[in-house]
C-alpha cells in the first residue's frame, strides 16, 4: 500500500508494520525480520527528535492527568513527524521500512482502550501521515492476561492500565485484523521466538 500513496519509493521498497499489546513481543521480531532484510526498523512513538520527546510525554508514569484526546493528539503528532522525516524519505531511497506501532495501535489504545471514537481517531492518523498505508501489519497475538506476566516490575503509563483496559485494546487489534485481512496477518505471539520469527517470514515472503 505504500507504493500506492505517493511515497515515491522503489517498486520494492517495502513497509511493514507490527502491532500488538504489550509484551507481545514486537520489538523482538520486527528487528529480527529488519536484520534478514536489511531493513530500517523504528518505533512509535519515538523514532524522531521530536518523537523521542513525545514519548517522554506519553510514557511517563507519573504524567496522570493527561486528557485521552490530547493523548490521541500526541500520538498522531508523533506520526505526522515519523512519516515525513524518516519513514517517506527511507521508502523513497529504495530501503524497506519496519515500524514498531503504527496508526493502528491509536485506534487499539485512545479508540477501544480509551473509549474514543475509533473511525475518528483513525482518520486524524490518517491525515497526519498524508494516507501513508503499510503494505503488511503483522498482529502478534497474546492473550492480556498472559502478556502481563512477561512484563517487568517497571510499567510504563500504558502497560499500568487495568486489565480491562488491556481487554479492549486486544479486541481492537483482533477488529482491524478482520476488517482488513488482505493487509493483516494474524500470529500466535506465545509461540517460541524462532515459531514467531518463521511464521512472520512467511508473512513477509507471501508479498
């Protein structure tokens, strides 16, 4: 779907995003799918200047007080300088793009998590990244429940919410997933590493 917004990258010049709750394991498999391909891997929030500074914001455990939508808003801040500083310009040079966390996990978190309306917060990502699509999300399926247990003892903002918090954000996943199952693939995230990393091969290798 990049290729198919404007980017002006390479005919093969890939982008690929992965998504999940927390603990599922996606920084893990998305540096490992960049290592094989020589990928640029990234994040959001984060993977700017201005990113880094926004995920502080964001993050940061002791900031309770911080409203839902200017939490949205902050998010997708965040993407409009992701996608114009270095997703675009790397699509462009020809070089394939993994992203951990995209727009989608906006409409898993401030949508169903936080209780916005999900087509909305969806459409604000929308315009802040000018319609940039990835070409594969990859959704590292773990059950809340389970994932908590792989976390530390040192939660940020987002891993400290309730369990029915975490509930609803893994349902919004499972929704987009469904919704657009030519885009997104689904994978059982408690496999072993080496499971995940495969099935997430196969994913990519399918085109």
């Amino acid at each position: 779907m990049s290729g198919q917004n404007g980017n002006g990258g390479q005919p093969d010049a890939r982008f690929v995003v992965f998504e999940g709750g927390e603990g599922c394991g996606k920084s893990t498999q998305a540096a490992l799918l960049a290592e094989r391909i020589d990928a640029l891997v990234t994040r959001q929030p984060g993977g700017t200047a201005t990113g880094a500074a926004l995920r502080s914001i964001l993050l940061d455990p002791a900031n309770t007080h911080l409203a839902t939508r200017a939490e949205a808003l902050l998010m997708a801040a965040d993407r409009a300088q992701h996608a114009e500083e270095l997703i675009r310009p790397t699509l462009a040079a020809g070089r394939h793009v993994i992203c951990d966390r995209y727009l989608y996990s906006s409409v898993a978190y401030q949508g169903y998590g936080r209780g916005l309306d999900p087509e909305m917060v969806r459409s604000i990502s929308a315009w802040a990244t000018d319609d940039l699509w990835p070409d594969l999300v990859v959704l590292l399926d773990v059950d809340p429940d389970l994932a908590s247990q792989r976390l530390g003892a040192e939660r940020d903002r987002f891993e400290q919410a309730d369990p029915q918090f975490h509930r609803r954000v893994r349902d919004g996943f499972l929704r987009q997933a469904e919704a657009d199952p030519d885009h997104w693939v689904i994978i059982d995230g408690t496999a072993s590493i080496d499971d995940v990393a495969a099935a997430v091969w196969e994913a990519w290798s399918r085109g």
